[in-house]
C-alpha cells in the first residue's frame, strides 16, 4: 500500500511540472485543444525568462501526448510530441500557453515573449 503511494509520487514527479496549478493550466489547455491533456507526460519543464521581481516568468517545455479527435472517441493511439511556451503573469492568475509541432516554432514565440525580461544564460534562440 504505502509503496504504491511512493511508486505514484515518483512517476508523477517524473512525468510532472512540479507546479500543480501551472500542470492544471497545461493539462486543460491541452484537451481544450484537441490532445489527451489527463495523458500528457511533461518534460524539460524550464524557467527562460523573468522580469524583476519575478511577476512575469516565461518557461518552456515540451510533452508528449495523444490527439483527440473529438470527446466521444478515445484519443489517437499514436503518440505526438509538442513544444510549449508559457508567459505567466503572477498578477493574472492564469498563464498564456502556446504549443507548437516544432521547437522552431516554439522558439520563436519564446523570443517574443522574452523580449525586455531577463534571460537564463542557457536560453539561446535555437539551442533551448
């Protein structure tokens, strides 16, 4: 029982955010456009770009995931991998999130929105 617990905790942790209201946000996004959002599986989950005092955050990640068609089908059985920005404006409550079929794509949004904040030295237009 108790290792049960532990086995889920970890692969949430593994296929997770690590922000539950951002995963919430994610997941919702995701079937409200077409995509299995309670299936997806999170990764390289990453903090781009910030405005003092950390109001405004722009992170990118990517996720795999599965199509829906519409609600009454199950999803696609093929799974499809995305590229995600999100901007999130503390303030607001709810983040602005775009995902994408390409990183090319992503990354260039994430240029956009990154445009005046402070950027992570990891971030490099073409190579996050």
């Amino acid at each position: 029982m108790l290792w049960e617990r532990i086995k889920r905790a970890l692969n949430s942790w593994r296929t997770g955010v690590g922000d539950v209201s951002l995963e919430r946000h994610l997941r919702r996004h995701l079937s409200a456009n077409g995509f299995g959002g309670r299936l997806a599986r999170f990764d390289r989950a990453r903090l781009v770009a910030i405005e003092r005092p950390g109001w405004i955050q722009v992170f990118q990640i990517e996720v795999e995931t599965r199509r829906r068609d519409d609600a009454d089908r199950p999803p696609d059985p093929t799974w499809v991998r995305l590229f995600g920005v999100i901007r999130e404006d503390e303030r607001e409550g709810k983040p602005r999130i775009r995902f994408f079929e390409t990183a090319e794509e992503r990354d260039q949004l994430t240029e956009e929105w990154s445009q005046g904040l402070i950027r992570s030295p990891r971030f490099r237009r073409g190579s996050a």
